[in-house]
C-alpha cells in the first residue's frame, strides 16, 4: 500500500494494511455459505437443492445487501435451471416424464421467476415476504419428479454475468430503451432469449415491461446454433398472425453469428423483419457495431444497444459509491474517517492500468482510488485501493474463498460487494518477478499452488460432466483433414477424444488458477505476489481443467524453467501438497498449456487495438511454440535408449529433424513411434546421431540432451555444437553478423513482420497466416527491398512453406556438416545423411551415404546425387531407411527389438494421438468407429 506525506496532519507510515486486512465479519459469516460456488457448473440437482436451502435461509436473513445477494443467486440459479431445461427439451429427451407434463413444469417455473423479480428487481424497495412467497414456491417446484439425466446434467451460465461486467440491472436500461421507442401497451410481445445469457435476460425484460404496463407478453428461449425445437417453432409461428413485436435480447456480440442464425431462423418462419427489435449491450472491446456481423445479418431488423458506460457497475464505481463502500470497510478497521482523494499517484496508477489493458472479451472493468484515512488518535495516512469487478452474484463469491484461502499469496483484501473486489494496489511492472530469485520464485509457485489444492478443491470433479468439458483440451487433438472420409472420421475420433477426457481421473480437482504468466506476479517488497488469481480455470472461454498439473505446466512455461527448477518445482509442490502422482499427468498438460498460450497469443496478435504489443504477442507465442515442441521432443526421447557405444566410431549417422525425426501433428512438430522405434534401434546397434537441421541453436541442443545425440548443426549451417563438451563454433563472420542484426531490425520495424527471438547467427522472419503452424513467408520481393536498403545483398533468403530463412553467404549444411565432423573428430567416419528437402542436399553431396523418406520434395535430384529414396514418408519413412542401413551394414543386429510404450493413462492419450497419424485411413476409419470410448460417448448422450 503507496503512502503520501500530506500538510497539517500527524502521519503514520505503515508498510501495508496485512495487520487488517481480510473480508469484514458481515462479509465473513455470509461469503462462508457459499462454498458450492467454487464450482461454476453444479447439477441441476444440485442447484435444486441449493434453491431449497436458500429459501428457507431467506426468513432468518439479516442485513439489506445480505437479502439481495440471497435473493439474486435464488433468480441466477432458477434461470440456470429454465436454460438446463429448455436445452434438455430440445434434445427431445422425453424418456422419463410425458413431454406435457414437463412443459407444464416449465411454465409454472417461469411464472414464479416473474414473481420472484415483481417483489424484487422492479420495485427499487424489496417486499420481503412477497420474495420469500416466491422463493418457497421455487423451492416446491424443485421438488417435482424431473428427468434423471436432466437432473445430471450441469447448468451454464453466461459469460455476461462471469466475466462481461454485466449485471440483471443492465436489462433495465435496454427495456426503458426499447419503451420509449415502442409505446403502443397493447400490442402483442414476444421475447426471444438467445440462451445462455438470453435464460437470464429474458424473464427480467419481461418482468420490467410488464411493470411498465405492457400487458400481452410472451417468452422464448432459444440456441441458435442448435436450431429450434418443434416446440420453440410452434411459440414463434403462433405469434406470426399476432401482429405484434418481437424483442430478441442477448449478451454483448463479437460476430454477431449467433444473432444472425436466429434472424435466418425467423425468415424461414415468415416473421417480418421490421417487426423485430434486437437489444444487447455493447461491450467495451467491441463497440463498432460495422466490424461485426451484425448489419448486414440483421438488415431490416432495428437494434437498441447500451453504451458500457450505462452498466451498473460502471455506476458503481463513482466516486461516492466508492467512498460510501470503503467507508464502510475501513470504520470497521477501526479507522475514523475515509475520504477518497484525487492526487497524481491516482492518475498514475490507473494510467498503468490503462497500460497494460488488453481491452479483451474478457477482461474486468477496475479503477484505482487513492483513501486520505484518519486514525482514532487523529493520524493521517493515504492508502490506494482497486476496485476490481469479479462477476455478479453467486460467480463472484469464488474470489471470497480464494482470496482467503491464498492470503500470503495474493494483495490484501478489504472486500467484496456487488460483484467488486475492493483490495491492495501493489505498485510494480509486470515484469519484476523476474528480479525475484529463481529458487524463491520456485519456493512461492510450489506453496501458491499446494494451497490452491489445499483450500480449493472440488467434492466433486465438474470436468467429468460440464458441456464444456475440457475445451482446452481440444485443442490437443486436431488432425484435420479436407476429404468427406477424413472430416467423418475426424468427428467420430473427436466425440471419442472428449469422453475419454471425462474419464480421467484427478486426485486433486481444484479450482485452477488458470493463468500463471509472468506479468500477474508482482514483486512486493522481498515476496511475489499474484494479482489475478481466480477466474481463468473454468469457463466457456477458458482451458476448463480441474487438473493442478495444468498450472504447474503453466508455471514452467511462464517462469521458462530449466529442467533442473522444474523437477525442483515438483518436488517442492509433491512434498507440501501431497500429490505424489503429478509426474504422471503433467507431460499432457504441458502440451495443453503450450497449445492454449498460442491460441490466447494469436487472438491477440489478430486484434488490431493491440497493435503496439503484437512484437510481445509473437514472442510469447513463439516461445509457447518452442516449449511444447521441445516438451513433446522430451516425451518421446523417454523412449529412446541412449547410445552405449563409445568413440572413435566407424559410422555417423547425420539428420535433418523436420520430416525426418519429427512432422508437424497437433500443430507441433513431433516424433512418432515409428520415429521412436527407428532412433531406437540405430542406438542400439552402435550408431551415433548428430543433427543437421535449420533449427535454432535452443532446438538443436535441447534435442541432443533429450535424446543422446552427439552434437548438431544449426540454422542450416551457422554453427556447431558438440554435446558431450558444451563446445561450440560460430561459423558466420562478424562482419555478417552485423549485417544480419541489421536486416532484422529492419524487417522488425514493418507492421506485421516478425522474427524468431531464438535465432541468433540467421534469421527465421514471418508473418501470421493460414498455414498448419500459423505462419507464413515474407514475400521476396520485401525481403529483397530490405536486403537491398541494408546493404546486405550478399545474404540470401530460402523461402518455406512457413517462414523466410535469411542466411549467410557461403554456409550451407553440407559445410556445416564437414565442420562438425571435424569438430567432434570424425573426419574419417562413414557418414549416412539423411534429409527430405532442397537445402538437405548439400548434405548429401559430402556424405558417403543418403537416404530421403517418399514425401521428400527434391526425389529427382536427390537421386541423381546417389540418394536413396525409401518407399515410405516421414517417420514410417526413416525407421525403412534405419532398417536398411543396419542391415547393409551388417555386423551388430538387433532389428527385432522394440522399445516399451507402457504407461500411464494421461500419457496414453498423448501417445496415441501421435500413433494416430502414422496409420492409412481406412483403419483410422475403423478405429473411429469401433471405439469403446465412442459407444462411451454415444451411450451418455443418448440413453
């Protein structure tokens, strides 16, 4: 906490306000109730219950903001169930109870969410009795013999409630709108809710316009993207020869896909597009309306939009709402007196807040307010505080629980009301927790995690059985394909994927963090301190993993670990939490989290507002790149014994890693089993391996260190490295390596041309586009003008189907491979290259052997070089070449021995995505459909 010397006054310096700080014992004894919110997707069982046990808590309720809070998680909850409901309804699963008698249900319970908001969101002062009437009838209905498998299923809840800012309120400013446009009282209405948001929106429009005296009223709710049921079509059609108005209302659009689905779905109903109005707020990262979908999807259809700064919270965090509520907080600290000051460090701060705004889909609205406190005894001291908007209702109580459950970890709290976080403003870049020591920042990642598992676990794990169910993960499987055989089997292999990801098993489901990158810790005074730190675990848009493994995977991305702080990381965290078994899970994590860093980095790198910070985007998103390669290159190796013999040997073995030792699956370039089996038996038949490669010095090392291999070349012929001494060799002068730092400023100085950070003696430049990496070449004729505006000509440019390679004149990795040898003093050795494409022919031209997989894209010269070209591609293709080799050869032959794949089931999963591509189409036809995991799938869909 900043203090301020100001005149007049007696003051007192106090380092912080830790001696006090902590939720108020008002907000202590009601926060504790809600332990259940931690998860974001209970059961609708579970939310019937929860409704029972609010209800009748509401007569010995004490305290105004208390009884709201009480009431409103009573509204969210039963508007959870309408959507499970509705949902459920149109997936026509009618097994249990008659259709009609379900849909009399739902009536009866829309009716009484109206009641409940009659005493209540309306009235501006709440009829208590009439609210507990409500609500105990609620809590009656819940009691209704329901469909089992509606009953198992988990609610969803909108992100506008979650993360979006947006309140119930917001509806009542979007409904006074829509009344002063629209006076005629008597013509009919009917609203459409687009669900989820929509289940919510919907009965409280309703609910205000029925307050205003409109009095023919009807509701829908509708998943677009899902399509209507019979039912929803039969509302809408009734309404056709009504003559009246319909209302759609959802939350803020990014595309505006979902509202344009539902306009097409009234077109074909034959509703008249100038008898609709579409009302949603705007939100903050998307206001132009023009760059949505939405004007030309809606054209005919009038819109009535809200402005942010109309939210209620916006409201809520003016001065004198402010100051009302730390007031509030700092008397019962024992404070005489609160009053909001505006100085500089208030300008400042919220500057830097400003700063460092993504302005995203998801980001909280939050300010920085400076607090001139006045002591009992007459002491002055100013304290600054942010005011952080965390949800609304029951999705914001989760900040109770980990903000008490992290306290040490996390910036001292002073409470929350209304969906806002009221806590310390810790004053530091986003980058000081790199100044911190490497051994304390392991020490405080390990108990920060340990005591989210501690303090913040699930009784049941919600990943098993959420619709969302481990979205992130997803991502891990993407083997895409543009044949109609390929996309079914792609489907059916995906459907698998998904339930098989619901079987497994954590034995320490917590609410994850999330999102543990660099720039959310900050140093404070001799400690780290997390400022963000409970809304990133579960969510429609978020990884959707319980799994601590996850942000322990996170952490070693984040922090950049080494190998050696991340077995120390592990072993701390093993040692306080408990969770022995974390080894056995993380590999797939560490995949996931590389994967969604590079999907969070692209977004970002495609939003024009951020422009100033895509150079930082496509670092991050090249270093999430690199780590899931090398991790998937580590996971690998672990199968491949290391070589036994030892030098002088008779026969090297040189490669080429991209299409050889690995090709791109999931996006990332990996090993096979295939490729496993082949390094395999050359190691164990007394081959050595040295790389040749245009990877970076990090890649080529890394691999050698993973998998045993003597030393490499890198950046295709830039320099050597000798794995058993560490020594190395620059092999680019320095008169070139000025001119190339040169040409990479300059190309880093073109909008939307970027460079490899780990490139250092060539230059690895890109631009982001459709391509299985994500990036695409620059176009020669800029890398030219460059070259030429450099004085740099004397470079040359080799042009991929990903990048642009500059490099230095006269290196190629046929010279990068004769240095090598005589580097590692093999001069003498039989060398066998093997290579799949143009620059690997240099390569072969001085080895006495080579060999190139089917695919390769030079088999005519390379032939004629004397190449041999195998009947197989990629790893299918070199463990051909490998078997080849050992057998013309001769000598030592262990052909028949294969390498051990067993192992635990998270890794399982990794390892047959991996297996996946190397098999022909018709079996992974006939995997896909005889797949236990499939009929898994099926069976709990279905049945």
């Amino acid at each position: 906490m900043k203090k301020k010397v100001v005149d007049q006054k007696t003051y007192i310096d106090h380092k912080s306000f830790d001696s006090r700080s902590g939720f108020i014992d008002s907000e202590q004894r009601f926060y504790s109730n809600y332990s259940w919110c931690l998860n974001p997707y209970p059961k609708v069982s579970q939310v019937m219950d929860i409704i029972r046990r609010e209800a009748k808590g509401l007569e010995k309720m004490e305290g105004s903001w208390q009884i709201n809070e009480s009431i409103m998680t009573i509204f969210s909850l039963a508007c959870a169930v309408s959507c499970s409901t509705d949902d459920f309804l149109n997936k026509k699963r009618y097994r249990q109870i008659p259709l009609k008698s379900l849909l009399q249900w739902r009536i009866r319970w829309e009716d009484t969410i109206a009641s409940l908001l009659d005493s209540y969101l309306i009235e501006g002062s709440i009829d208590r009795n009439f609210c507990k009437s409500a609500a105990l009838e609620l809590a009656d209905l819940s009691r209704t013999v329901l469909p089992k498998k509606m009953l198992n299923q988990a609610v969803t809840s909108p992100r506008a409630f979650r993360c979006q800012d947006l309140t119930p309120y917001d509806v009542l400013t979007l409904s006074k709108k829509y009344c002063l446009e629209n006076t005629d009282k008597n013509k009919p209405i009917l609203i459409i809710g687009l669900r989820s948001a929509g289940s919510y929106f919907a009965p409280v429009l309703r609910a205000d316009l029925a307050k205003r005296g409109y009095n023919n009223i009807s509701m829908v709710t509708l998943r677009p993207k899902k399509g209507a049921s019979r039912n929803e079509k039969e509302k809408i059609q009734e309404f056709v020869n009504l003559d009246g108005n319909i209302v759609i209302i959802d939350e803020p659009i990014y595309v505006g896909l979902t509202l344009k689905i539902c306009v097409k779905i009234l077109d074909e109903l034959k509703v008249q597009r100038q008898s609709v109005s579409v009302l949603f707020p705007l939100h903050p990262s998307a206001t132009d309306l023009n760059k949505t979908e939405a004007p030309s999807a809606l054209k005919g259809c009038h819109f009535i939009t809200s402005s942010p700064d109309e939210y209620f919270k916006y409201g809520r965090l003016k001065k004198d709402e402010v100051e009302k509520q730390l007031e509030e907080y700092f008397l019962a600290r024992d404070y005489k007196k609160a009053t909001l000051i505006t100085d500089t460090n208030v300008h400042k701060f919220n500057e830097t807040l400003s700063n460092q705004s993504e302005n995203s889909w998801t980001e909280h609205l939050k300010r920085v307010y400076g607090v001139q406190l006045e002591r009992q005894s007459g002491e002055v001291e100013i304290q600054y505080i942010v005011a952080k908007s965390v949800g609304w209702g029951w999705q914001s109580y989760r900040e109770f629980f980990a903000a008490n459950c992290l306290k040490g970890f996390v910036p001292s709290i002073l409470g929350l009301r209304d969906g806002i976080l009221y806590y310390e403003w810790i004053e530091n870049s986003p980058n000081s927790a790199k100044k911190i020591d490497r051994n304390k920042i392991i020490e405080i990642v390990s108990e920060y995690l340990a005591a989210r598992v501690k303090g913040l676990s699930f009784e049941e794990d919600p990943s098993s059985f959420i619709s969302e169910t481990q979205v992130g993960m997803l991502l891990v499987y993407r083997n895409h394909s543009t044949t109609l055989l390929g996309r079914i089997t792609n489907s059916l292999k995906r459907k698998a994927f998904n339930y098989r990801l619901s079987t497994l098993t954590c034995p320490n489901a917590c609410l994850i963090d999330g999102n543990m990158r660099i720039a959310d810790w900050l140093k404070h005074e001799f400690e780290l301190v997390k400022t963000d730190y409970a809304q990133h675990g579960l969510g429609k848009i978020e990884v959707n993993v319980t799994d601590p493994a996850y942000d322990l995977a996170n952490s070693v991305l984040s922090f950049e670990l080494s190998e050696q702080e991340e077995m120390d990381l592990m072993q701390m965290y093993m040692s306080i939490s408990g969770d022995i078994n974390i080894a056995e899970r993380i590999t797939l994590y560490k995949v996931l989290t590389g994967l969604w860093s590079m999907q969070q980095s692209r977004f970002r790198l495609h939003d024009n507002k951020l422009s100033s910070r895509h150079r930082e985007y496509s670092d991050d998103f090249i270093k999430a790149w690199t780590f899931t390669m090398i991790q998937l290159a580590r996971y690998t190796a672990s199968f491949v014994p290391k070589l036994e013999a030892k030098s002088p040997f008779n026969t090297i073995v040189v490669s080429d890693v991209d299409g050889v030792i690995d090709q791109h699956i999931i996006g990332i370039p990996s090993n096979t089993p295939s490729g496993i089996e082949a390094l395999s038996l050359l190691h164990m038949n007394g081959y050595p391996i040295v790389l040749n490669t245009a990877r970076s010095v990090y890649d080529v090392k890394e691999y050698c260190k993973a998998y045993g291999f003597l030393g490499g070349v890198a950046e295709s012929g830039s320099y050597i490295w000798d794995a058993a001494t560490d020594k190395e060799q620059i092999l680019v002068s320095a008169e070139t390596l000025t001119k190339i730092e040169r040409v990479k400023l300059a190309l880093e100085d073109i909008p939307g041309v970027f460079t490899n950070p780990y490139y250092k003696y060539s230059i690895k430049a890109f631009k982001y586009g459709d391509s299985i990496t994500g990036t695409i070449p620059v176009p020669s004729e800029l890398v030219n003008s460059v070259l030429a505006q450099c004085e740099a000509e004397d470079l040359y440019a080799h042009q991929t189907s990903t990048d642009t390679a500059i490099l230095s004149p006269g290196i190629d990795k046929g010279t990068g491979m004769m240095a090598l040898l005589q580097f590692l003093n093999c001069s003498t050795c039989n060398t066998i290259a093997i290579g799949d494409t143009e620059p690997d022919l240099s390569m072969f031209r001085v080895a006495n052997h080579s060999y190139a997989p089917s695919h390769t894209n030079v088999r005519n010269a390379a032939i004629q070089i004397g190449c041999h070209v195998v009947d197989k591609p990629f790893q299918l293709g070199l463990l051909e070449i490998v078997r080849h080799i050992i057998q013309t050869n001769g000598g030592k032959t262990r052909l028949d021995e294969k390498p051990s794949f067993k192992q635990k089931e998270h890794n399982k999963i990794l390892f047959d995505m991996l297996s996946d591509v190397e098999k022909s189409k018709p079996r992974r036809l006939l995997e896909a459909i005889f797949n236990e995991n499939l009929f898994g799938a099926f069976k709990d869909h279905f049945l």
